[in-house]
C-alpha cells in the first residue's frame, strides 16, 4: 500500500519533500493532501502535481486540520517555525507519522508539547538535520566516535552567513522573533544539533550575548544608503542595489509569494534595513556539556564569504574542519535571483585536518557523493521516505535531538536578555527551574 504524505505548509522548503515525492521517492509515498494558509501557493504545487502526471490532490487551510489527518498516513511540517508545535502535536496525536523541518519548535512549551505527545503515541518523529549527513560533518562524527584526537575537551564553532544568505532571514518572517525564535533558534539549531551529536553530549549551561549591528534601520548601512522602500517590488533601486531582491524575476518566488500575496498579504521582499526587525544578526555563546566539553560559538549574518570553521581540541590532539561554501558574495548575483540562489557553489573548499600529538597534521579525507550537500540531501531523504538503515553514524534525528538543539538557542536568547547564564537538566531536554 502506498503511504500517503500530507505537505503541510508550502513555501520554499517545502519543494525539497514534494520534488522527492515526485521523483525519485515517488515508489515511497504519494503526495495525498496539501495544507497551506494561502490558496494559490496551494494551486502551484497542484500545479507541479499535474506537471509530474499525476492527479491534482485535495487542499486544506489550517482549520480543517483534522480532515488532512484523516486521509494521510503521515505530514510534513514545513510551515513557519512558532507553529510547527501545533501540527506536529495534532498529527502525533492521532497516530501519525510526521517529518519537521528544523527547528522542531521555537520555545520550550512547544518542546515539552512535543514530548509528552511522542512518548504517548505510536507515531514516529525525524527532525530533519540535513546538515548531519553532509560528508565532511559525518567525517568529522567518525573520526571524534574513533578517538582520533582522545576525549574532546573544547569546540570552537564559527558560522559567517553572506549578505545573500543572511540578508535573507531580515526579508521574511524570520525577521520576527516571535514567528523564529531569532537566529539563535531558527538557525543555529543546525549548529547546536551538530555539536551536541559529534560530541554524542547534552547542553547544560548556556552564556550568550546578541545585538542587532548591521541590518534594520538603526545601523550604519541603513543610514549610509539613505531612504529606503518598504519593499523590494516596484522599489526605483531594483535590478541595481544589491539589497533588494527581484521576486518576479524568480519563477518559484513569484509562484509562490509575489502571486499569493493578495490573499494574506505576506510580503517576502521586507527591505533588510527597514524598521519591524527584532532579531539579532550578531551572536556568541559559550555552553558547557554534561560530558565536560565546552563550547564557543559565533555567528553573523552579513559576512563577505559564507562557511564555517570548528575546532575541536581534545586529550589526544586537534581536529579542525574549514568550509568555504560561498567564496565571495558579489553584486552581480545578489541583483540576479538565478545567481543567488541558496545552492551557488561558488568557490567552494572543504579541508579536515587532523592534528596529533606528536605527530605530522595530516588530511582527512571527505567521501562525496551526488546532489546536494555532497549527497547528504539524498541520505536523509532515504532515511525520511524509506526508514533509517544500519547506520553507525546514528544520522537520523528525533524529538529528542530536536529539544536539546532548539533548548540551547532559547537558553541563548534568556541568556542574553538576562545577562546570566541558563542551565538546562535532563541530558539537555528541559530548561533548570
């Protein structure tokens, strides 16, 4: 019997399950029902439906949830972040399956929500981590799970985001905490959930600091550029300031925002450096774990080049990994959709170094494979639509893994209003009282 799939929440992240249940994992599962706020984003994908010769499928707003649930064997839950908790909760509650996207929810009810309704039901949960089977990440799990460089007693992390990347989250509606839970939770659960699974290790104490230095409308490039439009579309500057973002000239944007924005008026072309953001584009944090390793950490979001940087030092040597995924961000792809499109490789190096005691550094090598992430989006995937195998690494994730990684970025963001650090109990799985 084919297992019928409900997409739930329909915007970009969203092609990524439906472009695999139409191609290669169509012999996995069907598209059975689509769920959006917003009919025409709806339509498109029934649309795309049509294109891959299949029967278009029902659609349903978030009122008749129960009716998605009822004609579905399991829900992907790619809407915006706050109300992941919601469906998740709904569908795990009536005994289904459900996939999420990262983060698995964005305060620490949402988690305890999530728990309680996973340990009470048959439903499976994946949070999908896609980053986990990223090659060069799986190397670096093997070689820490091996001993390589001892017991690790110390994790630099550092992640620059681009001014095509980053300047991204301050267009949409992560640029309110209150829909993401800021970087902190929305993206820097990736990082968090790398962490805590090379380390095999729970947070139980986190320090923080955040400010807002370089978007919005309170920073230098907001008054060096002098007025700006409220948006992106119709703006005199576009096609030439680097900063505003043609969604016409994009066929997915268009389709599924420009198009759709009559409906509930949801704009995914905000200016970077207007006002209405509350989110911090600037972070650090320090966190210890219930294995004694500590952690810091760093991200900003209008780097001149995105990647990342981690360090691990340990009782045996040092173990360090550089990723260069965008060289440089220029003008040119910024103005042009096509050239900026998330994916762009421009540049691209990876390097894992291992440094022993004693011993020359020596490269490690990093096993690629084919499509994206260096074929880490085909193993979860695989994982997601056809079940876990036999995998040492232990790449696929559930709500446990989910908590810990979101409950780091929330003990951030307490951290840093409080100025006092936040200390986590349970393996890192609940907030101390």
């Amino acid at each position: 019997m084919t297992r019928r799939y409900a997409l739930v929440g329909l915007g970009s992240r969203a092609r990524l399950y439906a472009d695999a249940l139409l191609g290669d994992w169509r012999d996995a599962g069907e598209i059975a029902a689509l769920c959006d706020t917003n009919q025409t984003r709806m339509n498109h994908h029934n649309d795309r439906i049509r294109a891959a010769g299949l029967d278009p499928v029902p659609t349903f707003h978030p009122d008749a949830f129960d009716q998605v649930l009822a004609a579905v064997d399991a829900v992907v839950v790619t809407t915006v972040d706050a109300t992941h908790a919601r469906y998740v909760v709904a569908a795990l509650e009536a005994g289904k399956d459900v996939v999420v996207e990262k983060p698995m929810t964005t305060d620490a009810a949402g988690c305890a929500a999530i728990a309680e309704a996973a340990e009470r039901g048959p439903g499976r949960l994946v949070v999908t981590f896609n980053y986990r089977y990223s090659p060069r990440n799986s190397a670096v799990r093997r070689a820490l799970a091996e001993g390589a460089i001892g017991q690790v007693t110390g994790v630099h992390f550092e992640w620059a985001l681009d001014t095509l990347h980053g300047a991204d989250y301050f267009r949409r509606w992560h640029r309110e905490f209150r829909n993401s839970g800021g970087l902190l939770v929305h993206k820097s659960t990736h990082h968090f959930d790398l962490v805590n699974w090379w380390l095999d290790a729970g947070p139980e104490l986190v320090f923080a600091q955040q400010q807002l230095r370089f978007y919005g409308d309170a920073n230098p490039p907001a008054a060096e550029l002098g007025p700006r439009p409220e948006r992106s579309h119709g703006a005199p500057g576009l096609g030439s300031d680097p900063f505003l973002r043609d969604m016409a000239a994009d066929p997915a944007l268009k389709a599924l925002y420009l198009d759709a924005e009559h409906e509930d008026g949801y704009l995914r072309d905000r200016d970077v450096f207007g006002p209405g953001i509350d989110i911090s584009d600037t972070m650090s944090l320090l966190v210890r774990y219930d294995n004694g390793a500590q952690l810091t950490y760093a991200l900003h979001a209008y780097a001149p080049w995105e990647g990342y940087r981690v360090v691990f030092n340990g009782t045996g040597g040092r173990l360090e990994l550089e990723v260069v995924e965008r060289a440089w961000a220029s003008r040119e792809a910024a103005i042009d959709p096509s050239a900026a499109d998330h994916g762009d490789d421009d540049g691209h190096t990876e390097r894992l170094t291992l440094h022993q005691h004693w011993q020359p550094p020596r490269d490690v090598p990093i096993e690629q494979g084919t499509g994206g992430h260096g074929g880490g989006d085909r193993l979860l995937l695989d994982d997601v639509f056809r079940g876990a195998s036999e995998d040492p690494l232990r790449r696929q994730a559930g709500y446990l893994a989910g908590i810990r990684s979101v409950l780091t970025g929330v003990a951030g963001n307490e951290s840093a209003r409080t100025g006092l650090p936040v200390r986590l109990t349970d393996g890192g799985t609940r907030l101390a009282d």
